[in-house]
C-alpha cells in the first residue's frame, strides 16, 4: 500500500539535496510503503531532463533520519532502521539526452526475519552537466542532485507506542523585547515513527489559567504535528504569549502522540520578577486567537475563518494582518483596536488543487511583538467510482 508524507516532513526533506538548475526532475518525490516480511515490492521512479543538453546520471541509496533538531540526514544514520540494503536497482549510472524521460526500476525485498517497524530509505540522483562558460572559453561540470525518501513500514506485533518527556525547562529573556520560552524534548521508545505534538498551560499558584498554547517541533516553523524518529528525540520550542505579572507559576505541559492519541505530561515551577514583569507587557501587546488553523477542505473549495485580535496595550494600536501565501487572503487587512478591546478579522483559504498546504499571517501592531498565525491545509480525498 502507498501513502504519501504529510506536508511538514516533505519539506524537511527538500533540503537534503538542493539543485542548482532545473536541470532534470526525480519523481516520487517521498513515498511511504506499508510492507510485510519477505515480500518483494517493485518500485518505479522516473528521471527526466529538462536541460538543452545531455547529462550523466548516476544513483545511489543510503538511509536518512531526522534528527531532533529537525534535521534530515542521509550518510550517519541509525543502521537499525535503515533500509538502504534492501533496495535494488540494477541500472545506477546512465546518460539521458536532452529533453529524455527514463524509468528505473527498483525491487525492494523486506527480509524475512525483520522486526516488525518503519524503516527509511533515500534514493538520490546526481545529474552532471558539462557547460561552457561564455567569454572564458573554459567547460566545467555543473552537478545537480534530488532525492527520493522512504518509509517503509513491516507489518508484524509490536508492544504499544510509548513517549517520555526527558527535558521541560523555562528559559527567561535577557533583553527587553523577548519571549519567555518554552523548551521541551520528547523521546520516543517505539520502533515506529510518533506524529506528536505539544501544548503548554501557564497557571498561578492559585490554579488559575494564565495562558495556553502550542510548541513548534525544532526545524518547522509551522504549529502542529511533529515527527518524531524511531527511538529517537525531538526537541520543541515555544513562548508565553501573554504577559505576566510578578508572581510565583507552574507550566504545565502535554503531549499527545499516536495513532490512538496518547498521551505524557510534565510540569515546572517558574518565577517572574517585577522588572520581567513590565518588560513583557510593554512587548506583548496582542492576544489572538488562534494561533494554529487547522482546516480541512475538499479540492477547488473556498472557506472561511474568523480570528479574534485583542488588544492588551494602554493606548489604541493600528494593527496590520498580512498573508504572503496567494491562497490566503485577510479581510479586512488593517485594524484600529481600542485598549481593552478585541476585532474580528476574517481568513479566506482558497485550494485549487488536491494538495496540503502550510502558510502564515502575520499581524503587526505598531509597536511590540509580532503575532502570528499558522495555517494547515489538509485535502480530502475524493473517491474514485
């Protein structure tokens, strides 16, 4: 069975090799097989040259693994979980006229006797293209590479998903205009894969609730679920949104993990002095309300969304709501909040076509922090009759 990666790790994984032309295209892209034992599983990829001239390709396979700091890595991997050495493919070098479309064929064998899991694979392309350099009257050798990652899950028994929090500390500004952070780090004791994600509850010492919200996994910049390696660590960051008055607090923070939404907590106990105090309500000046969209659309559908603003400032703020993503757009874009006050700005998604996205908003006040939201775009799939 095919699956496709979820939109955030996609994008991690465009980094591991970057091209320097639009020379040739490598597809799948990323790919996730559900397998068992012993079967033999044929895999096409296509690699097709867009250059005016011919390249040299050449293939080569190798493992990766993400790292906790959000970092994809192909050559130092965890053998463990590497499926590099099930992977065949019998053609590795080959030349491709300009303009030329080839398919490889690769065979992958799951040994008979492999713990039941998810294991990885990248398949690379490195293209080298001869290219005369104008007025020198030299060739050098241009080199372009793109990368196709697996996952490939064995099916098999198991012991339940499990996750600890081993890390969970506050960590205070130094200077005036900056967050008080959060900083947590998950480990996972499974032998698959964990999409995870975090959420921190600020309370005083009378229980009351002071602030809620979400971490980002290290390396995304977008909200929400995080992969997480096989017995591996992800570390995950955020910031108290609202400011705080001096007193004694208790940050609490959850987990949730899994296909069967599981769940680990840990708590910490933190101090704001007076002086930090001040300094963050004169840098947080903005409540909205949320922070993360989550929407999930069918394609070429239109929705619609409401985000509350709020203004925590002594004076009134001029308020700008921007979007940088052609799919989003903010109505109206530019706000006049009285102190005290809260306004409505409404979020139009627009998706043509039958991907996921993620995007951001950013709304600028005229002084202190800027806010923003997180928009995850999911589209359903269509049944085909």
């Amino acid at each position: 069975m095919k699956k496709f990666f979820p939109f955030s790790l996609v994008l991690a994984l465009s980094v591991l090799c970057a091209s320097k032309s639009l020379a040739f295209y490598f597809s799948p892209f990323v790919l996730k097989l559900e397998l068992k034992k012993g079967e033999i599983y044929k895999q096409t990829f296509i690699v097709g040259n867009s250059w005016s001239k011919s390249i040299k390709c050449a293939i080569s396979v190798s493992g990766w693994e993400l790292l906790r700091s959000g970092e994809v890595v192909c050559e130092t991997v965890q053998k463990s979980y590497s499926a590099a050495s099930w992977i065949k493919i019998k053609e590795v070098e080959f030349n491709l006229p300009s303009g030329g479309e080839k398919k490889i064929e690769a065979e992958i064998t799951v040994p008979k006797y492999a713990s039941a899991g998810d294991y990885f694979a990248s398949v690379a392309v490195k293209a080298s293209i001869l290219e005369d350099i104008k007025q020198k009257g030299v060739t050098q050798s241009v080199e372009t590479c793109f990368r196709s990652a697996l996952q490939i899950h064995v099916f098999g028994f198991m012991p339940s998903v499990k996750a600890e929090v081993i890390e969970f500390k506050v960590i205070m500004p130094e200077e005036k205009e900056q967050d008080i952070k959060i900083f947590a780090a998950l480990k996972n004791f499974s032998r698959v894969h964990l999409d995870a994600r975090a959420q921190v509850e600020i309370r005083n010492s009378a229980g009351e609730i002071f602030d809620r919200f979400d971490l980002y996994g290290a390396g995304k910049n977008i909200r929400g679920d995080a992969f997480v390696y096989p017995e591996g660590i992800r570390d995950f960051w955020g910031s108290i949104s609202r400011p705080l008055a001096e007193g004694e607090y208790v940050a609490e923070i959850s987990f949730v993990y899994g296909s069967r939404f599981q769940t680990n907590k840990a708590a910490i106990n933190f101090v704001v002095s007076r002086e930090l105090g001040q300094k963050q309500k004169e840098f947080l000046t903005l409540i909205v309300e949320p922070e993360l969209l989550e929407i999930e659309v069918s394609p070429k559908s239109f929705r619609t969304k409401t985000v509350k603003i709020s203004n925590l400032d002594f004076e009134a703020l001029e308020v700008q709501i921007v979007s940088q993503e052609d799919w989003l757009k903010v109505k109206p874009d530019v706000l006049k909040i009285q102190p005290g006050k809260t306004k409505n700005c409404r979020i139009e998604i627009s998706i043509f076509e039958e991907v996921e996205r993620e995007g951001r908003i950013f709304v600028q006040p005229e002084r202190g922090k800027v806010k923003e939201i997180d928009v995850i775009v999911k589209v359903k799939e269509v049944e085909k009759r």
